[in-house]
C-alpha cells in the first residue's frame, strides 16, 4: 500500500462510530472523535465521508463510508 492510497480507506459507518476502525499508517484505532470535517456534499447518505486526524501519528486521512 502507497502512502497515495492510505490517504483513503473504507470502512462501514457503524464500525467507524464504534471505534473499530485502525488508522492506515500506524493501526492506531479511530472514531468520530477524530473526525476534522464531514463530507456531506455527495448523496446518497450524508455524510458519505470523514476526513480524520490520528491522535497517535498526526496523519490525515480520509474514512469513506460504505453502504
């Protein structure tokens, strides 16, 4: 995996709102705590994105969400 696509993952909404989602660059687990901005502009289920700073590494990276 290239840095160019661990700057976005998948991940269902639920799993995401649980804290079961691990930050692609250091497995660090994320959550809707760490979220930096919603990204409600898509249709069909706003908010289709988040973008996500890790607590642990700093990085910024982008949760899609699945259907």
């Amino acid at each position: 995996m290239t840095e160019g696509t661990k700057r976005r993952i998948e991940a269902h909404r639920a799993d995401f709102l649980a804290y079961a989602v691990r930050c692609p660059f250091d497995g660090t687990v994320v959550g809707p705590r760490f979220v930096t901005r919603e990204h409600a502009d898509v249709p069909p289920d706003p908010p289709y994105a988040a973008t996500v700073r890790c607590p642990k590494d700093r990085e910024l990276f982008e949760v899609v969400f699945r259907r």
